[in-house]
C-alpha cells in the first residue's frame, strides 16, 4: 500500500474519531512522522503562546490554579512529593497550603516554583527577569521548598520508587561520579512530557540531552531514550489534562494560550523519536493497523574487521509497508535503519557477537526477531606507528615537558609509555607528559612508544637528547592568573593559574575569591584543597605548567579534561553553588596569596557586566601578577571559547632582548637553509625555533653562519636566539 494511500486512512481515522482529538490541532497535519511532525508541532505551540507569563505574579497565581489539588482546592499539588503530611516530614509531603508559596522568609514549610529544565542546564541559562523560557508555565511546577533545594540542579536519571538520587551517575556537580535525581514513579512521565515540550518549544536552548542521563543514539535529533521510555511506563495524570485544559483558553488570566502536545497523546513522542509505543490517546494510530512485518531473513554477517563489520538481510514484508528495522547487538538494541543492511562499529577486537534484527511499520507494530547469528571480530595483532616528532619544551633544572605527533592503529591507540635513558618512565593517554625530578644540567635520551588495547606496543621513536638547565632564576617570581572563562550560558566557567617561574611552586596559601556583585571579597578557595583536586597529590605546580579551577557543572571537555580543581556545588557556605567558581560577569576574581590580594580578573569594587560572556587570555608578555585589573594585558576572546586551557604561551620578557644583534635570511624562507648575519661576531650559545603558538620545534646548539630547518612546514615562526650579549626575537616565514 502506498504512503499515499495510508494517508488517506490515517485521515479517515482521524474523522472517525474526531471527537477524542483536541480541536487545537486541526491545523496540524497528523499524517506527518519524525522530524516533520516534531517541527509542525512546534509551530504550533509557538503560534499560539501568545500570552508569555511573568514570573511573578503571573506563574504563582497559575500554578495555584492548574496545579489545585481536586479533593482540597485550597492546596496545591507538589511535585516530586508522595505522602499526605502525616509521617512529620513535610519534604516528601504531596500537598502544601497554596497560600504559603515561598516568600523568601526562610521558612521551610512553604512551596516554591521548580523549574523542572532547570535553569542552569539551559544554554543559554533560563532567566525570570523577563518573560520568556524561564517563565512558560509548562516548565515550572509547584514543589516543596526543601525537596526543591535538594534536587537543585542535577539532572535526571532512571530509578524507582519515590523521588530521590538515582543510582545513575555522570559527571556533574559532585564530579565525574554525581549521582543523577529520580523524579519518582508518580511523575516521571509528567517529567518527560514537560521535557519534550520544552525542546519543541525552545529547541536546543532545552537539549534533552542537556538535563537527563541518556542516550540519543536511537533517536533522529537530541531526544534521549530516558524520557521516551517515561513516557511509556507512567501514563498521563489527571493534573496533566487538567493544566493543559486551563492554559490553552486565553480568557483566563494567567493562561499562556498554548498546550503541550505530547499530554494530549504522548504517542506523539513514539511517532516523532521511535521506541516503545506510549499509549495513543486519540486512537487514530495504533487502531489503524494491527499487522506486524514478517521477521526477516537471511541475516549474514561480512566484511569482519578487528572493530566492525556488515550486517545485511533480506527485506521483510507488511501489508502497508516496511519502514524500518531495529538491529539488536547481544540482545540490546543499538541501531535503527530504513536499509537492508548496516554497519556495526566500535566492537571489541577477537570478540563473538549474537546478532538479531527486527522489522517495524509505520505504527510501530514489530515483527519478531530474526534467529541470532553469532559473529565473530579479527585478532588485533598489529602496532600502532612509532610517535613522531617527539620534540622538548618548558626546560628547567628539574624538568621538561615531551609533546609528540599523535600514533595511529588499525583499531585505536590507547596510550603512550615514556622512556628516559633507555628506563620505562610514565604512561599516559596524552600526546604530551612532563617528566620531573631530574637533575641540573643533566642530558637525558628520552623517546615514546605507542600501545593499543590489546597491548601491541610500536617500536621507540627515535631517543632526543635533552638537557636541564642549570636552575638559574628566569627572573618570574610568583605565579598569576593565565585565563578566565565566562560562558553565555551555563557553567563552562574556568580560571587558570600559570607558574613561569624556572621551579615548582607549592600551592599552599594561595586562593581564589570573589567579588559577589562587586561587593566584598568572598568565598575564600584554597588552592591545594585536597577533596576538590581530581589529584589529592597535586598541591603544587611544576615550572611552565598551570592550574585549572573549573565549576563543577562545566560539560565542555576541554575543561573537564584539563581541570585540576573542580568546585562542586555544595548547599552550604562557602561553597554554596560552587562559589567562587560561579562568577557571573559581574564578579571580579582574585588570586590571593596569604590572603593578600597579588592578581585579578575584573575591576575591584565594579559590580557591572564588564566580563561577562568573555574568555580572557593573558598575553604573552606578562610574567608577573597584578593587584588592580589592566585590560590592556589580556586578550579577549568571545564567549565560549575553551581551547585555550590547559596550557598558556608566554615570551619572557626578563631576559635581555636586543633585536638588533642578529638578522635572518631569506625571509620569507623558500628552502630549508637560513644565514644568520651576526655584524657583531656575537657568540651564538642557542638558536631555538617555535610555532606561533609556542611549540618548540628546533633547538640547535652553538649555530654557526648557516643553519638547516629541514622538516619545518609552511607557516610562520619565531626565531630566538640566545647570545652572550642578550636575546634576539625574529619572525620567519616558511614558504
């Protein structure tokens, strides 16, 4: 049958039944599937919010309205609660007084408005300052003030039973291992349905993927399997129907004019993201076909490589029509296609698989499954390449920092060992290691081996010679803040610390604070607070390194990766909401040393936006702190830039620099052969070449007239030479 045909009876169906079907939907074509209908429902409700609620009074005196508890009317019904006030706990109560709805007084018996996206997961945030995302009435739910606090904003997780943490964890605001908030068996369809409408209604400012645990692999966009598989297990509540009803009519006063499509049928969601049917609640899908596809067949597996291989069979058939198969990989479902065959990946090397594949129609009625093949990956059995380019940098008397070209493997590297002086020193996943504790003016042979995950190891690279110095002071003598983050949205907020000085520096007694609004100096943070370092040990910072203090609701991976000290979002002070890492802007940042202010982000005692939605960068110039702010040493970067951390460029400016001893050429540099003119007869003790970035690429002792840069690429580069007279900074150009 064709998809025109079907059309044409989802139509009939939707004639016949007319009067299960909201009105408000007429103007919606209900034949449409996927994205399409997601987007014509989101139309929908867009066009018709036409009354955008303030905070207050606008959402207190709706939700006393829509959210009336029908046996009682003078209360109101709390989110997340399930017991009638008389066990003495009143957090898990499920009805408050809706006249005692929270008046800032402190008192712990009252209601709050929960905003159950929470506003920090949104990106940008949720605000209640104007009317807007942080005020739609379909977001927000009356909750017990303590019950509210305690979830505060971490995301959502499956469970069971009543509300409370669930046992899934993420990295989230008590770290890597956070555990995620189950709204309870009660509400976790209400939960789901009011995420789902928050992403048709404000697209990827609400990621579903940005306030739940899940997975969006099986769906077409951001939806997570978590809210779909709520909307299946917990069935629309009569307080649902209810608010939906009120807020859809304008002639009452605090309605916003628009409804949330996924309470008036949630297989709305199944017929727009997949999964399990919800229940159909206009009857017009799943009664108009009851057939389920014939299983398919002939199911052959080809193509086996150490991580993958194909899957094809033979098409199944339906009495409308084929739309899709589901391939399960040892019993769990892990792709979807419209196709007769796929391609598994990300397997495990000499590893058996049981495969099955089941066919779907149009309203999801499901074939059984196909009889399981087993499939077999290859054996990994070759290296990954040797690391190239292994190059040293930062060098001081006690260490350097190794940087290397990343190996490649016919599976995946899966990290490196160092080796010094022939000596297995350190693993790592990087593709750079700072080895320590050597000895002053030492030559070490160091070189670096790549391995996968089934231990096949490359041969060392090529051993670089590399020689401390003689710990000789550079002249930097205390460490500064490097870069400040401050998204437009969110919490990727970071600050770094970098210590240029020529030895480690102990941490002890230097801190962070902040100026709340400009105001006083608060939240004072230790630097080497042991239970916020992912490292206890790491109390200080090795010469040329840095710190990096990120809040603990930071999602990006450049922060999460590179952080050092990570603020979790405590209820008490000082640490309340992560401070001092939940600056805003308008928070001037201080690094303290002995509780004496030596460095700061922002003006002092300035409680405007001037850093707001910024990443600030020191130049590279700098090498010492400043107690009052100088915007003319810090570049300024837009919002949510983050590839900057974890590292810092710094050109000293506390040797002696006298860009006349020397001169270069040809320059721009066609060959790979570059004359030094030296008028001066000058002894050259070092010639060292960089990146624009900073990396050293070359370093070659006592050069003479004519040197060789074999194996640099085109671009441009900086020259330093080191003499007995100084210093010489040049630009060169590699054509």
């Amino acid at each position: 049958m064709t998809r025109k045909v079907l059309s044409f009876y989802l139509l009939l169906f939707v004639s016949i039944f007319s009067y299960a079907q909201e009105a408000y939907y007429n103007d919606v074509d209900k034949t449409l599937t996927g994205l399409a209908l997601k987007n014509a429902l989101a139309a929908k409700i867009t066009a018709t919010h036409t009354n955008k609620l303030s905070y207050t009074p606008g959402v207190w005196e709706a939700s006393k309205i829509t959210d009336r508890n029908p046996s009682n009317t003078s209360q109101v019904i709390l989110i997340y609660g399930w017991e009638n006030g008389t066990d003495g706990d009143i957090t898990n109560d499920k009805f408050r007084d809706s006249n005692l709805q929270d008046s800032g007084s402190g008192d712990t018996f009252r209601w709050n408005r929960e905003h159950v996206y929470s506003k920090s997961l949104a990106n940008p945030k949720l605000t209640t300052d104007n009317p807007g995302p942080g005020t739609d009435a379909h977001n927000l739910r009356p909750a017990d003030r303590s019950r509210n606090s305690t979830r505060n904003n971490y995301k959502f997780g499956d469970g069971s039973g009543n509300s409370g943490f669930s046992s899934v964890t993420y990295a989230g605001p008590d770290g890597p291992n956070t555990n995620a908030w189950y709204p309870g068996d009660e509400w976790k369809g209400d939960v789901a349905r009011m995420m789902m409408y928050m992403y048709l209604r404000y697209g990827d400012q609400c990621l579903p993927s940005g306030v739940g645990v899940g997975n969006s692999a099986l769906t077409p966009d951001d939806m997570i399997d978590l809210f779909l598989k709520w909307n299946v297990e917990d069935p629309v509540s009569d307080i649902e129907k209810a608010r939906n009803t009120y807020h859809e009519n304008t002639s009452n006063t605090y309605a916003q004019g628009n409804r949330n499509p996924f309470i008036d049928n949630p297989y709305l969601a199944t017929r727009i993201w997949g999964g399990d049917s919800a229940e159909d609640r206009w009857g017009i899908y799943t009664s108009s076909d009851t057939e389920a596809p014939t299983t398919p067949t002939n199911v052959a597996a080809s193509n086996q490589t150490t991580t993958s291989f194909d899957v094809s069979w033979t098409a199944s058939t339906d009495n409308v029509a084929v739309t899709g198969y589901n391939v399960y990989v040892n019993n769990v479902l892990t792709s979807q296609t419209a196709n007769t065959t796929i391609n598994i990946k990300n397997l495990t090397p000499n590893t058996s698989y049981s495969i099955q594949i089941e066919a779907k129609d149009l309203i999801n009625n499901k074939s059984p499954k196909s009889t399981a093949i087993n499939v077999s990956t290859l054996a990994d059995t070759d290296a990954p390449t040797v690391p190239s380019n292994v190059v040293a940098s930062n060098i001081t008397g006690t260490t350097f920092k190794l940087t290397w070209n990343a190996s490649t493997d016919n599976t995946a590297v899966t990290g490196y060992d160092v080796y010094v002086d022939a000596t297995f020193k350190a693993s790592t996943t990087d593709v750079n290691y700072t080895v320590t504790g050597l000895t002053k003016s030492t030559t070490y042979a160091v070189s670096v081996l790549a391995k996968d995950a089934a231990n096949n190891k490359s041969a060392q690279s090529t051993a670089v010679n590399v020689t401390t110095t003689d710990g000789a002071s550079n002249g930097v003598t205390e460490l500064f803040i490097s870069e400040y983050v401050e998204p437009d949205g969110g919490n990727n907020k970071a600050i770094e610390i970098v210590n240029l000085t020529s030895g480690t520096v102990s941490l002890a007694g230097y801190s962070i604070k902040k100026q709340s609004n400009g105001g006083s100096w608060v939240d004072n943070l230790p630097l080497d607070k042991t239970e916020f370092l992912k490292v206890p040990s790491n109390t200080s910072i090795v010469s040329n390194d840095v710190f990096v203090i990120i809040h603990a609701g930071s999602a990006d991976a450049t922060l999460t990766s590179n952080a050092d000290l990570v603020v979790p979002e405590n209820q008490n002070a000082p640490y309340r909401f992560a401070s001092p890492a939940n600056f805003n802007g308008n928070d001037p940042i201080g690094l303290f040393k002995n509780d004496v202010l030596i460095d700061i982000v922002g003006q002092e005692n300035n409680g405007s936006n001037h850093i707001q939605n910024v990443t600030l960068r020191r130049k590279s110039t700098i090498s010492a702190p400043k107690a009052t702010y100088d915007a003319s040493q810090w570049d300024s970067f837009p919002a949510n830039t983050f590839d900057g951390i974890g590292s810092h460029t710094a050109t000293l400016s506390v040797e002696k620099i006298d860009n006349s001893l020397f001169s270069l050429y040809p320059n721009p540099l066609n060959g790979s052969v570059l004359n030094i003119v030296n008028p001066t007869l000058t002894k050259i003790k070092t010639l060292k070449v960089f990146t624009i970035s900073g990396k050293q690429v070359i370093s070659i002792d006592n050069p003479q007239s004519t040197v060789s840069l074999k194996g640099i690429t085109n671009g441009l580069y900086i020259i330093k030479l080191i003499s007995e007279k100084g210093t010489s900074i040049k630009k060169l150009i590699k054509n």
